[in-house]
C-alpha cells in the first residue's frame, strides 16, 4: 500500500502544474473557484469539444464540491477531473463489454 500511496502522490505531482493551468484558464471571472458553466466547458475540453450532457456536468459539480457552495476550489477541481475521467473510463467499459 506504501508503493500504490507513492505511486498516487507522483501522479498527482506531475499533472499539479497542468491541471492549475487548466484551473486559471476556465476560471473565467478569477474568483478563484470554478462555476459549473466553467466546469461546462473544462468538461468540453476534455472530452474533444463534444458538450458533456447536463447530467454529466451535474453529476461532477456535486460529486466534487465538498464544501457545498456550487463551485469548485483547486482540490477539488483537481477532485473534479478524476471523477470526469472515471466515468469516462466507466462509459468506455461498458460499451467493450457490450458490443458484439
């Protein structure tokens, strides 16, 4: 578990920078928190300019805002991309699995 827990913080530090990048670009209004029609278009970007389904944004926004004032702080933006990446990963899998 030590290796996995070193494994993680590594990650995290080598996409910290990229995703801070990501956090000031969309935080339009520089408020310091991302709104969930920012989080709208980081989703988009992710997801190759395709719009995420309002579900979808829905489902990130009150998955990740710990805090529970409808918008995301750097951690849990960070938070944010993780659970996006998730349930694109989850979406992918079911559909290999169910194709003939």
């Amino acid at each position: 578990q030590i290796a996995l827990a070193g494994q993680t913080w590594m990650a995290f530090r080598e996409t910290e920078e990229e995703i801070s990048q990501v956090f000031t670009k969309y935080d339009a209004n520089k408020d310091g928190k991302i709104s969930k029609d920012e989080l709208k278009n980081v989703l988009m970007e992710l997801n190759e300019g395709i719009a995420p389904l309002p579900a979808e944004v829905d489902f990130v926004m009150d998955s990740a805002d710990v805090l529970g004032d409808q918008s995301l702080g750097k951690g849990e933006f960070m938070y944010a991309i993780s659970i996006w990446y998730t349930l694109e990963e989850a979406k992918v899998t079911q559909s290999e699995c169910c194709t003939i």
